[in-house]
C-alpha cells in the first residue's frame, strides 16, 4: 500500500525550513555539488527532484517546450559509452531550459587516441562548462572526473555502478501511473526487479531510490547473475520469477547486460525467456493491476514479450522515457543553481558534498 508522506524535513535540525515547510531553506533542499549516484541522497533530496521534476512534465506537454531557466550556460555531454535515449534525453533537458549543449562522442574523441580519463576532465574543465554530464563503461569513472573538474557533474551511467537519474524518473513514473501527488513516497508497494541485476546500474540505483522511498523490493535474477550479499541493500534475492512476483504491484525487467559479461552467464536464450522472461503468459497470470517496466534498450522475446511491452494500460515503458526529460530538466536546473546564483542557493559554497 501506498502512503503520503507527512513531511519531509530529514534534514539537519539545525536547516530552516522553506517557506511552505515542505523541505530545508534554498541550497539546503539539495546540498550536493553533483549527481553521481542514489547513494548519496537522503530520502527527502530524492523527493525534491522529483517533485521540482513536475513543473517540466507539464511545459513538456505543451507547444512550446521552452524555458530560459540556463540561458547563457554551456552543458557538456560526454559519453564514453554508446547511448540514444539517455543522450537524447539529456540533451532535449539542456536545450528546453535554454543552455547550449554540447555532444562529444567517445568514438570520435581524442579518448580513442589514448588520452587518459583525466586528461579528458581537464580539457573539459578548460572550456568552462558549467555542467558536464558523464556515461562511462567504467564503475568509478564519473566520480573520478567530478573530483578534477570545477562544476556540477552528473553520472548518466557508469558500467554497473549507478545510473540515478533512471531511478529518479522510474519513481517519478510509478508515482505518476499510481496517481500519487507531489511529496508522496512509495511506502510499502510491492517492487520486483528481474534480470541481470549483477551488471545492471539501473538496478542499483533503483534499489537504492525504491527502498528509500519505503518500497518493499524482490530482486530476481540466475544465479549467476545475483550479486552475492544483495540483501544487504534491503531487498529480498530469488531465482525463481514466479515466486518473485507474488503480491508484486510494479515488475520492472532488465535486459542482460552481454557487454559486460564474460563469459556464458546463462545457458541460452530461449531458456532464459522460459525461467526468467515475463512472457505473454506469465504477464496473463498476474493481477489485472500489476504494471510493467523497462528501462529500455528491450531485448523482445528474451525478457520481455512484445504484448506486454507494449500493453496499451498496463506497460509503463513509454511514460518512463517522458518522465526522463523532466527529471534530467529538474537535475540540470537544480544543480546549477549555485552558478546562477539563484536567491537561497549561494552560501553554502563550502558545504557541499
Ligand atoms: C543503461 O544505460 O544501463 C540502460 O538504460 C539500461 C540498459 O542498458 O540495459
């Protein structure tokens, strides 16, 4: 079941609260220079991006998708790692607030060429962005860059580490299709997560966020695919999907991550689809509520059946890639509000995490 939150005030007792109460005063809502994962929020800064996040998912619905919020900035998109709709996303959130954005491609960059991973936040720091967004095969890469750099960074995925703004707008979704107004948590719904959750980004960061706004999490996955001790993270572990999805409200699938792997993880395909695969058939099975997720690229017909992803109510596949350009618009504004000096966002230059 899910229930509203009473107030979001986990912050230090000293932070005054803001004018309508709901979160600590100005930079205090979100004292963090960067986004570089889940992990290092609270679950009331999580709660203020989502709901600074519902301001853009109505500009977004309309004719004209155009803010001036980051007139004037430069935002970098540095993707090290092959990516569309997490690019796209990104760079549709920096040109509707106004910034101008910049791409840069690793296959067309001096990375090829051998430059080192610092060498890159160098000359990215050199060119004065004010905000560099970072997908990177390697776990740890996009922290290792923020600590060389002078602005705001955000991880856009980082090997099998975190990738949090997917797990801002995959709640931001479940509390959209579950009718929950601003300020509500996920308290008590009833989340299971299958696929290969030992490379998946996406699940970590999702575990992190669900379980922080109360959600009850099943985790399914081979057992090749499980990381060991994943309890630890708050959530239950199975290999059998069915019983992974009892009492489930939300299922979320994850594609297996090959690029990641190596060697042979699972015996094949067409198994893993009959163990692991919310098949037409088993999506048949469920309650007429459940709803279904994926974060995208899908794999059809090996983790999920084309019926189900695109099921006309009850797939949640297409909101989440909406939701995706307002969480990544609330993102790039919040974090760069100390550069704009936004009234309230200015002194606490020093204090930042
Ligand atoms: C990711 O970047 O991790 C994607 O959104 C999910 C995937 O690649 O399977």
């Amino acid at each position: 079941m899910v229930s509203m939150t009473e107030s979001n005030q986990e912050a230090s007792p000293k932070a005054s609260q803001s004018a309508d109460g709901r979160y600590p005063a100005g930079g205090l809502a979100f004292p963090h220079r960067d986004l570089t994962g889940i992990s290092h929020l609270a679950r009331h800064e999580i709660l203020y991006l989502l709901d600074e996040a519902e301001q853009w998912l109505v500009l977004n619905r309309q004719r004209h998708k155009h803010a001036e919020v980051l007139a004037g900035l430069t935002i970098i998109n540095a993707f090290f790692e092959n990516s569309t709709r997490t690019l796209l996303s990104f760079e549709i959130a920096g040109k509707r607030l106004g910034a101008d954005v910049v791409n840069m491609h690793a296959a067309t960059s001096s990375v090829k060429k051998g430059e080192t991973l610092i060498d890159t936040a160098m000359t990215l720091n050199a060119m004065r962005a004010d905000a560099i967004v970072i997908r990177h095969a390697s776990s740890g890469a996009v922290q290792l860059i923020a600590d060389k750099v002078d602005c705001p960074v955000l991880n856009a995925g980082d090997g099998s580490h975190e990738h949090p703004t997917q797990a801002l707008l995959d709640a931001l979704t479940i509390r959209h299709a579950l009718g929950l107004p601003r300020q509500s948590d996920l308290n008590g719904l009833k989340v299971t997560i299958c696929g290969d959750i030992l490379h998946s980004r996406v699940a970590r960061s999702n575990i992190l966020a669900l379980t922080a706004l109360g959600a009850v999490v099943n985790v399914c996955a081979p057992p090749a695919l499980m990381p060991a001790e994943i309890e630890a993270m708050g959530v239950r572990p199975f290999h059998d999907f069915d019983a992974a999805l009892e009492g489930a409200e939300v299922v979320m699938m994850l594609r297996l991550q090959q690029e990641r792997m190596s060697g042979q993880f699972i015996p094949s395909p067409r198994e893993y689809r009959h163990l692991y695969g919310l098949t037409l058939e088993r999506f048949g099975k469920l309650p007429p509520n459940v709803l279904v997720m994926h974060p995208g690229p899908m794999n059809r017909g090996i983790e999920i059946d084309s019926q189900v992803a695109d099921h006309p109510t009850r797939s949640l596949i297409t909101r989440q890639v909406e939701s995706g350009v307002a969480i990544r618009m609330a993102c790039l504004d919040v974090l760069t509000r100390r550069t704009r000096a936004v009234p309230g966002w200015t002194e606490m230059g020093s204090a930042l995490a």
